[in-house]
C-alpha cells in the first residue's frame, strides 16, 4: 500500500507499460485514473482491479484534456506514458512524422504537466510532495542507437522537460522526473518486430542489444515507476533514471 488513497493519472494505459503501471499502482492502494485513446483495451482494466477508472484521452488534444482535468481530483501523481517509435535515420525523416513525433512524446507531455501542476501544487502544499513521471527512453536519448533519431531527439527534449519543471518547482514539493527504460517486450516492440523485414534476426538484434540478454518485461519496470510516484522517492527530481538492463554500463 505505498500509494494509498494517491490519485494518480496514467497516459497510454491500455497496454504495454502504462498499462502494468497502472495495475501496480492500483495493487499498491492508488486511485488510478488510466486514459488511452483504445477504450476498449482500456475498459477491461477496471474488471481486473476496481480502484481504476478509464477514461477516454488522447494526449494531443489540449480540449480532451481540459476536459478532463475539469471533472478528476487534484492528482497526487502523474505518469505522463504515451509515445511513439519511429524508425530510421535523419535521412528518412519526414516533416509530418518529426512533426507528429514531438507533438505525442513532447509537446503533449508539456500540456498535460501544464494542466493538471496547479492541482498537483495545491496537493504538494497540503502533503508535502507531489511526483511527475515522464516517460523518455534510453534508446537514442542517453545511448546512441541505429534508426532511431526522431524518437532519440523527442526523448532527449522529455529529459530536458522533466528537468526544468524539477527546477521551477523544487521548492514547492513537486518532484519531476523521467524514466529511460530498455527494450521492453510490449505489444508495440512486437508490431516493430513484426514490421521488419526478418522479424526472428530483429528480435535477436533487439535482445543482442541488452548485455543481460533479454527484453525487459513490463514487470521490470514497474518497480521504479512506483518507486518514482511514492513519496518513498521524495528527495528524488530531476533525473533520468535508466532501467535499461545495463545497456550503458
Ligand atoms: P505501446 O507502444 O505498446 O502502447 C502505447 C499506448 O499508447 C497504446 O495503448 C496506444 O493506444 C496509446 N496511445 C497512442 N497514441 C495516443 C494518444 N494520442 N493519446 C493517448 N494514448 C495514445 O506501449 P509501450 O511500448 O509500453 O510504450 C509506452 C511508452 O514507453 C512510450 O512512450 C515509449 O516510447 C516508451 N518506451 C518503450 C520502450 C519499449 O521498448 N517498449 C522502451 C523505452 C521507452
């Protein structure tokens, strides 16, 4: 029960590891409010835990979530999850797909810290922290990796958010942080693999890339994504904490 009676709202929990998240934290006494574009995997995690309410976001849309900031409780935590991967090096990158790249991993994590931080604020002063998790990678972010510039620059710029909304309110108890994880085995990592052109070398490339040889599951992250929201990390910000398998050992 390390986060009892928390609101805590999750971006892209449907699936992968947004989804764990919000099962964990449900497990560990939160009240989650899980949103994704994809009602309908995200309709069955109230079956699996009643302490999780779904709503329907998409993280682009500053409306949407005005809307829904509007009828939720000042959050104690807020795990900014949703991203997209997009292959290739600057040589391949449209405008269209830069442009939707760092409108879904950036500015969509931008609006919603700006939304829902004045609640979290009002929270911090009556508890004494409030946390923000933003999801960056490790891949292209910290560590150089083939075909993955787009997604590598707007995780880069998720740290540098991260980082400066840890600054500006440091002194108001609101932690920010980002989480860099590896390659981790999620419905999209499977689609990527799929999508090559010989999916059984691709997934040996992936696992060849982790020293500890093995996709991270879900449940390898998940650890640090709880730790990061309680208040057992409240002299914790500002960080990029890797969960990569000792990719960057
Ligand atoms: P995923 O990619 O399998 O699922 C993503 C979810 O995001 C889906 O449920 C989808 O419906 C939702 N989504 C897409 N567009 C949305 C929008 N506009 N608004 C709201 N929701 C939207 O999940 P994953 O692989 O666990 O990735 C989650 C995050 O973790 C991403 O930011 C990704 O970059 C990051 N990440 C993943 C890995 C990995 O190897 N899987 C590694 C490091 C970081």
């Amino acid at each position: 029960m390390r986060l009892k009676g928390m609101n805590i709202l999750i971006t892209a929990a449907a699936q992968g590891i947004g989804r764990a998240s919000a099962l964990a934290a449900a497990a560990e006494g939160a009240v989650v409010h899980a949103t994704d574009i994809d009602t309908e995997s995200l309709a069955s995690l109230y079956a699996e835990n009643s302490n999780i309410k779904t709503y329907r976001l998409d993280v682009t849309k500053q409306t949407q979530i005005d809307a829904l900031a509007a009828n939720l409780p000042k959050l104690d935590g807020l795990f900014n999850c949703a991203g997209v991967v997009h292959n290739g090096t600057v040589l391949d990158i449209t405008d269209a797909d830069w442009a939707f790249a760092f409108d879904l991993n950036v500015t969509a994590m931008m609006r919603m810290c700006r939304t829902f931080l004045p609640g979290m604020l009002d929270r911090a002063a009556e508890t004494g922290t409030a946390s923000v998790l933003n999801m960056a990678s490790m891949a292209s972010s910290i560590k150089g990796f083939v075909n993955r510039t787009s997604y590598g620059a707007t995780k880069a710029a998720v740290i540098g958010l991260s980082k400066s909304i840890a600054a500006d309110f440091v002194k108001q108890g609101i932690r920010c942080n980002a989480i860099c994880p590896g390659t981790v085995d999620t419905p999209s990592l499977r689609g990527r693999i799929a999508a090559s052109a010989d999916p059984v070398q691709a997934e040996k490339d992936f696992i060849a890339r982790q020293p500890m040889g093995r996709l991270a599951s879900v449940s390898d992250i998940t650890p640090m994504v709880i730790y990061l929201l309680s208040p057992e990390s409240r002299f914790v910000s500002g960080q990029a904490m890797l969960v990569d398998g000792g990719v960057t050992i």
